[in-house]
C-alpha cells in the first residue's frame, strides 16, 4: 500500500464526509420547503381532484341516461340504431309472450354405429354393444322389435 493512503482511524477528522452529507440533505431539504407554495397542501390536491372526477362521472352518467332513453342512429351506413331500453324490454317480452317453449338445439338420437365409431362405448358405465349382434337378432326373429337382445360382446 502507499503511505499517503490513511486509514479511516488515522484520518483527522473520521466523520467529516457524513457531516457534509448531513448538510447537505438538510440544506436541500430546507430549500424544498421553502419553495413550496403556500396554499397547496395534500388535503387541497385530493379535494379538487375529487371534484374534478365527480363532476366527469356526472356528466358520464348524464350522456348514458340520455343514450339509455332515446331513439337515434348507431351506424345509419349499416342501418344499426338504438332505442330506449324500456321499449326494447316490451318487445322483448312480447316476443318471449307469443313464442312456445321449443328445444333451444335439435335433438338427435345417437345411431349405433356412432357409438362404436370410437371404438369405445359412448358411456363408459354401460357394456359395449354389438351392433351386428343386435341386426342378427332382429332378423333372426323376423324383424319384431321385442326379440331378446343377445349379451354383449367382450373386448380382448
């Protein structure tokens, strides 16, 4: 090492660097509040921040009421237009009134050969059928519908 270096113990004055960091901060600090304006505080910012968001969410709410309860244009190009939600609820409901209950899908039947098309049963808790098994019996019995349905058959 060179002997011009000191350590921290040999130095004159060991916590010089902090006071001046010290006063630093303090001298900065002091200026900051200084420059400060006089009038505004957190109290006032959120109050008239506060004003400013309800007096925009009123005229928000303003505009929706007046979409909400009015006839007028969306898009006149596509012939899309908006009316008043309390006339859109009666027709509605006048629809729902004249309409029958109806299935909301078609309903299909499954076929056997669907159900073997995977390869496995469709619902695993009933046995495997065999759709040949079933043709052979309808007509071994001349095509009666009541004829015993054989056992099914085992897959390996």
């Amino acid at each position: 090492m060179s002997d011009s270096l000191t350590s921290f113990r040999e130095r004159r004055h060991p916590y010089l660097p902090g006071l001046w960091l010290a006063a630093g901060f303090l001298g900065l600090a002091s200026l900051a509040f200084m420059l400060r304006p006089w009038g505004v505080t957190p109290n006032t910012v959120t109050e008239a921040a506060a004003k400013i968001r309800l007096e925009k969410i009123a005229k928000l709410r303003q505009e929706q009421d007046k979409l909400a309860s009015s006839y007028g244009w969306v898009d006149k190009a596509k012939g899309i237009a908006h009316i008043p939600i309390s006339k859109a609820m009666e027709i509605i409901v006048a629809d729902l009134r004249t309409n029958q209950p109806h299935a909301a899908y078609p309903i299909t039947t499954i076929q056997l050969s669907a159900i073997t098309a995977a390869g496995a049963p469709l619902y695993p808790e009933l046995p495997p059928i065999d759709p040949n098994a079933i043709a052979a019996a309808i007509q071994a019995d001349g095509g009666a519908t009541n004829a015993p349905v054989p056992a099914p058959a085992k897959k390996p």
